[in-house]
C-alpha cells in the first residue's frame, strides 16, 4: 500500500513538473527571457518570422496590438488584424493596413463610420478613384474627396495605363470604374473584368 501511495506521489509530482515546463514554452519565448526588454524581443522574432501567434506572447497590450498590425503588413493579410480585441485599435490596424497596401477592399472592414470614411477618403486620393469617395457617408467629406481627386486627375493627366499598373485585379476594377467615371468615358468601362461591375460602369456614366 505504501508502495502504491509512493508511486502516486511522485507521479503527481511529475506531471505537476511537466505542466509547468510546458506552460513555461507556450507563454514565452526562451530566446527573450533574458533580454531586458522581453516585450520588444518578442516584437522583433515576430517581424522577422512574420508569425502573429508569437505577438500574443507579448505582456503589454499596446505593443501587442503593435506587433499584429506590423506583421499584417509584413505578411500582407489584413486578417491578422483580427487578432486584435479591442474595437477601436482593430480598426486603426484595417485603417493602416489599407492606406499602406492601397488596399480599399479592407475599408469594409471597419466598424467606425468616421474611420471607414477616412479609409476610402485615402484611399480615393492615394489612387485617383472617384467611385471611392461615392462610398464616404459624410457628404461634406464626400465632396471634398471628388474635389481632390478631380483635380489631381486633370493635374497628372491620368489615362487607363494608371491603372494598368495596379496588380490586385479587384483593385484595377475599381480604378477603370473611378477613372472611366471621373472622365464619363464608357470605354475606359471596357477594361473591367467583372461583367456586373462593367456594365455597372457602363450604365452610371450613360445616364450622367
């Protein structure tokens, strides 16, 4: 019976130890622990191995939300944003991530209206799109982008090959449409791949 009483205590003791060294790898990174600036250690591997799930290892929350934001970029995957709970610094981390990449698509994303407002507004300037700042609730700041943009179009002379030059097919879409809108030229239309957004922008210029 003692025997028996032995062997159960060292094998509580055993997995007691077990648990804790596993604990120990999964809530740090054995690389940082003696770094005097652990959080900014685990910033740092997280960049360079562009691996949000080491941000979560990371004690502080502001420079947590950080790391996630700059590793979005890194990787190019606005998702990583969603790693973020609080509602407000996930925004600005769509907000970023979208200015950044001139990614417009990800402006959806966003939950506040004033931050989803800024998104497009940027976004519609950064590529001369005027069917971006359609997209603006405040109408204040709708005008003023359409004011913007129609001057830098007329300014840079802006022709389809601006366009051309876009990688992201959605994104060059978008642009033919904003382009071909801001010139009411129907064959500019022609250069969208999409066929509902072509003969969106086909009809919205007929009937300007």
């Amino acid at each position: 019976m003692k025997i028996k009483l032995l062997f159960l205590a060292g094998l509580i003791v055993f997995v007691v130890v077990v648990s804790g060294c596993t604990s120990n790898t999964n809530n740090s990174i054995p690389e940082c622990e003696k770094n005097k600036d652990y959080n900014q250690c685990v910033f740092d591997i997280a960049k360079e191995k562009q691996n949000p799930l080491l941000c979560d290892k990371i004690n502080s929350t502001y420079i947590k939300n950080i790391c996630y934001e700059a590793v979005s970029k890194i990787k190019n995957d606005s998702s990583v944003c969603e790693n973020i709970n609080d509602k407000y610094e996930k925004d600005n981390c769509y907000l970023s991530y979208s200015i950044i990449k001139k990614d417009s698509s990800v402006c959806e994303k966003i939950l506040s209206q004033i931050s989803k407002d800024i998104c497009y507004n940027q976004n519609a300037i950064g590529n001369y799109n005027l069917s971006l700042c359609n997209k603006i609730v405040d109408s204040d700041k709708k005008n003023t982008c359409i004011s913007i943009v129609n001057e830098l179009l007329e300014r840079n002379r802006i022709g389809p090959s601006f366009c051309d030059a876009i990688e992201n097919q959605d994104n060059k879409n978008i642009c033919y449409y904003g382009l071909a809108e801001a010139k009411k030229d129907i064959s500019i239309c022609e250069n969208i791949q999409d066929k509902s957004y072509k003969n969106s922008c086909i009809q919205n210029i007929k009937q300007a």
